[in-house]
C-alpha cells in the first residue's frame, strides 16, 4: 500500500536503473526522479502515473550545490506535508575511458565533480530529512549510492571514472558511520558488470549468455531490500554481477 505520508528521491533517472528503481519505490511512495534534463524522466514519471503511483520530475545537476538546493525548495513546496524515506544516488560521470597520457585535468575534474561533490550536495540535503524520519518511517530512512567496478578497482584506461567512483565509495563509508548508529541506513552498492539497458543492447558480454548482462529490475530489488532492513542488520555496503561474471 502506498504510503501518504513519506516520499522517495532518486538521482540520475534514465532509461536503465534509475527507472528500475524510480517503478520500484513508486509501488509505495510518491517519487521524485531528479536528472539534468526533462527528456531523462518525463517518460519514467508517466510511466509511474499510468502505473496509479505518484511522481514529479525536477531538472537538476547534482555537482551544482544551488542547484541542489533549488531542487530540494520545489519538493518541499510540491509535498509540504510528506517526510522523506528513501534518497537514490544513481549519478554516474567522467567516462573519459582513454589512455592515461591522453587525459586532461578537466576529465578528472568533471568526474570529482559528477560523481563525489554530486553524491556531497545530495547527501547534505537529504542526511537532515531522513534523520528527522527516523522516528516513524515505515521502514529504516535510507540514502542509497549506486556505484561500480570501478569503485573498488582502477582498471587500465579507467583513471579518471576510478578516482570519482572511489570518492563517492569513501564519503558513503563515512557517512554510514556517522549516520548509522542514528538510524538512517546509508549503504553503497558495486554494480559489477554491464547493465541491459537500451544503450548496451548492442553489447556481447560473458560470451553472450542468457542474463550475462545486469537486470535493471534486479538491481532495484536490491535496492528495496536494502531500505527494507531491519536496522539491527544493515548492509553497508553490497556487490552485484552477474552469475556468469569473472571477479
């Protein structure tokens, strides 16, 4: 049953998990879907209301604190009454895959920008709410960050994308230790392999095998797990791949 009383956010909505995850919180919150331009949810928001679930799009990029903030004053005004349960942190930026030598600083700076002082100004607007729903909220208040292989592993070529994901992957260690022992669950998911999203549709990955890429549907599971756990057995930090995926 939808709940009347809390909603849900999440960062980076197009096509592949941020629209996995957007349908599956939808099924019991109201959900903002937050993307640099409208093309990337007006159709993930009618979709949710063609569905009966409530959603609002809002033009935003997160490596803009103003912006940000802006973001968080028309939620407020569109739900003055509702207290947040859920915040998605699905920003993913700085694919300069090249060789390091043909990298410039502003490949570097536009992935720290994307991915970690993205996840920072998110994460300032959204820590104080979830904590002040601590107390009633159906299920433990959650920021969830999607991250990557590239997380945990600084492949060759992959410099840039490396450093941002590794920042966004230290600041959620941080902040779940600051945040947990208050009840809000912060964890980090490694999304590890290809996602089956229309832009890989064109992908040959693990040889081909069936449900050798990554479900989008699977992965927002995941993530309704995670802020479904009972905050005496929260997961800080969770990996996914498919079976098939070398690791």
């Amino acid at each position: 049953m939808a709940s009347k009383t809390f909603y849900a956010v999440v960062a980076g909505v197009g096509a592949g998990t941020g629209r996995s995850v957007a349908l599956r919180f939808s099924k019991t919150y109201p959900v903002v879907l937050l993307a640099r331009k409208p093309e990337s949810y007006n159709d993930v928001v009618a979709e949710i209301k063609a569905a009966g679930g409530e959603a609002i799009g809002i033009s935003a990029d997160t490596a803009d604190p103003a912006a940000v903030a802006a973001a968080f004053a028309a939620i407020k005004k569109e739900f003055p009454d509702k207290k947040l349960a859920a915040a998605i942190y699905n920003v993913g930026a700085g694919r300069a895959i090249k060789p390091f030598l043909e990298l410039e600083p502003k490949d570097l700076d536009d992935s720290l920008a994307g991915n970690a002082r993205g996840l920072f100004n998110f994460a300032q607007n959204t820590l104080p709410q979830l904590e002040a729903s601590v107390a009633d909220a159906p299920h433990p208040p959650s920021l969830i960050i999607t991250g990557a292989t590239a997380s945990v592993r600084g492949s060759a070529r992959f410099a840039v994308f490396a450093a941002g994901k590794f920042a966004v992957r230290a600041l959620g260690q941080s902040l779940a230790r600051e945040y947990g022992p208050k009840g809000v669950h912060v964890s980090h998911v490694i999304v590890d392999g290809v996602i089956d999203i229309p832009r890989t549709q064109g992908y040959t990955v693990n040889d081909g095998k069936p449900d050798g890429k990554i479900s989008p549907d699977a992965i927002a599971d995941s993530y309704w797990h995670l802020h479904t756990q009972h905050r005496s057995g929260f997961t800080q930090e969770l990996d996914l791949r498919p079976y098939v995926e070398k690791f």
